[in-house]
C-alpha cells in the first residue's frame, strides 16, 4: 500500500507556481481540473477538502491523469492529482507540482481475491511494479 500526497499541477506562469506548498486557504480560490465525478480519487479528494471545510468551485472533470497534466502543462488551468510514484512529465516540460500537505494522501494499492487466480501477464505486471518501487 502507497500513500499518494495530492499535488497542484501549474504552469511556471500561474501566480501560484512560486509557491513551496499550497494552503487550505488557497484551494477554497482555485479553480482545478480533477478525475471524473464517480472516481474514487476524486470522492477521496473531495473528502479530504470537506474535512478541511473548503468549498471549491466545483471542478473540471478529466478522464485520466495525463491529459490533466497536459491542459495543466498548457496554462488551461491547474489540476489537483496525486504525486505519482514515477514522475510522468516529459524531461523538458514546463509544468510545477506544488505540494498540499495538508490533504490526506490517496492511499492505493493492489487487491485480488486470490492471487494464484490471476493470469500470468496480471501477476508478472503487478512483480514489475513492485519491483519498479522497491527503495
């Protein structure tokens, strides 16, 4: 099991791209781009802003984590994701990840019923991203 810490993804022009971290205070202001409404990244992101007590403008719905980092990386508007084990940003892109200490990590992880029910493409995947994060 991993925990993600949630990050804000800007271009190196926003007035926000300065920043070290992002506070509470500023996120109840920012209008974002998140995965889509029935994700549970999104429901564990709009948890931990409610426990916050923040209110956003409710944000701009993106199927995958890629393209929020492009339109990101375009200026279009920021986008709240999780910190990525592996960066997934091209060595010359202009993108800013600001961390938000203090939204509650994603947690994520693998689940099967039964390991040995899976297909040996599932299994040798999954021994290869374990081995891909080992320290």
């Amino acid at each position: 099991m991993l925990d993600l810490p949630w990050m804000l993804v800007v271009h190196p022009e926003d007035p926000l791209a300065e920043r070290a971290v992002i506070l509470p205070e500023d996120l109840g202001h920012i209008s974002y781009i998140a995965q889509p409404e029935n994700s549970t990244s999104r429901l564990r992101l709009e948890e931990s802003l409610a426990r916050l007590g923040i209110s956003p403008t409710a944000p701009a719905g993106i199927a995958d984590w890629d393209t929020a980092l492009l339109l990101a990386e375009l200026g279009t508007v920021p986008a709240i994701l999780p910190a990525l084990p592996r960066p997934t940003l091209l060595p010359d892109s202009h993108t800013r990840l600001i961390p938000i200490p203090d939204l509650t990590p994603l947690a994520v992880g693998w689940a099967a019923r039964s390991w040995q029910a899976l297909s040996p493409y599932a299994t040798e995947f999954a021994d290869t991203v374990a081995a891909s994060l080992a320290p």
